[in-house]
C-alpha cells in the first residue's frame, strides 16, 4: 500500500507540474522545461540564436582588435615621423651655427662687405630664433602624443622646417657669394 500511496503522489506531483505554465528556457521550468523546449524544437532554437549572437560578437572583436592594430601602426608611423621632424630641426641649427661661424671668420675689408655680412649675421640670427620656435613647437606636440594627435599641426610643421631649410639654403648662398667676394 506504501507503494501505492507513492506512485499517486509522484504521479501528482507530475500532473500539478505539467498544469503551470512550462518556459522553454531549462534554467527556469526545470526539467519539465527541459522536455517540453527540446519536445517543441524551442531549446534549440535558443541554442542556434545563442550561437549565432557568439558569431557575431567575436566577429565584431576581431574587427576591433584589427582596428585597434592599424591605428598602432599609424601611432608608430606618426612618431617615426615626428622623431624625424626633430632631428631634421636638429641638423638645421648645426647647419647654421656652422654658417654664423663662418661668416664671423670672414675678413672684411669694405664697409659694404661689412654691411653686407652683419646683415647675414642678422638674417642667421632671426633663423636660428625660428628655428628655437619650431623644436618647442615639436617638443609640445610630442608632449601631447605625438603627430597622430594632432596631424595637421604635425602637418605645419613640416611645411615650416621645410621652409627653415630653404631659408638656410638661401643664406648659405648669400654667404658663398660674400665669401667669394673677398677672396
């Protein structure tokens, strides 16, 4: 009779579950959820869309892990850019220090030649000041990051150190024609 009296109880225990509402998620109808999700295909329809929601998501992480490796390399392009910039300013004022030197070792005889080379030595000197100018301006903008902050300041720079050695290209000239002047 113990027997019997278990088998009805099981078996209402079995009826009073399957009377409730069953979701077909396993994690909230138990094991009744379980059967009626996998009975009616919704269990796997929840798989596949887990699924594909993985997919998609590890998809979008290779795309940002990709993106993420192109601005790092555009970051090392920028400050090999900019480590050239400063060593171009760098070899510049060499460049016009060594000028001044020269132009203050010239034997003057004229006035005119005299003139002439205080104007030189003038022109070296507002030069060299643009010059003090361009490596601070370069000194801030690799204090901020670099040139892949800031491209188009980066951009100007160069554009004025371009100038800077044409300027020096100029007066280096204006120097040879002096020298050859006096000699």
């Amino acid at each position: 009779m113990n027997a019997k009296i278990l088998w009805a109880g099981f078996f209402l225990l079995v009826l009073s579950a399957g009377c409730g509402p069953v979701s077909d998620d396993p994690r909230q109808g138990g094991l009744a959820g379980y059967w009626h999700g996998t009975s009616s295909g919704k269990y796997e329809e929840r798989q596949q869309q887990r699924r594909q929601q993985l997919e998609q998501e590890q998809q979008t992480n290779q795309q940002l892990q990709h993106q993420s490796l192109a601005l790092k390399s555009e970051q090392e392009l920028q400050d090999r850019k900019l480590a050239h910039e400063q060593k171009q300013v760098v070899s510049l004022e060499k460049k016009l220090r060594s000028l001044k030197a020269n132009v203050s070792k010239l034997r003057l005889q004229s006035e005119q030649q005299k003139k002439e080379a205080a104007s030189l030595l003038e022109q070296i000197q507002q030069t060299n000041q643009r010059i003090e100018q361009q490596k601070a301006a370069i000194a801030e903008l690799d204090r901020k990051g670099g040139s892949g902050v800031d491209p188009d300041q980066a951009r100007i720079l160069e554009l004025e150190r371009d100038r800077l050695a044409d300027e020096y290209r100029k007066l280096n000239k204006y120097y040879q024609a002096l020298s050859n002047a006096i000699h």
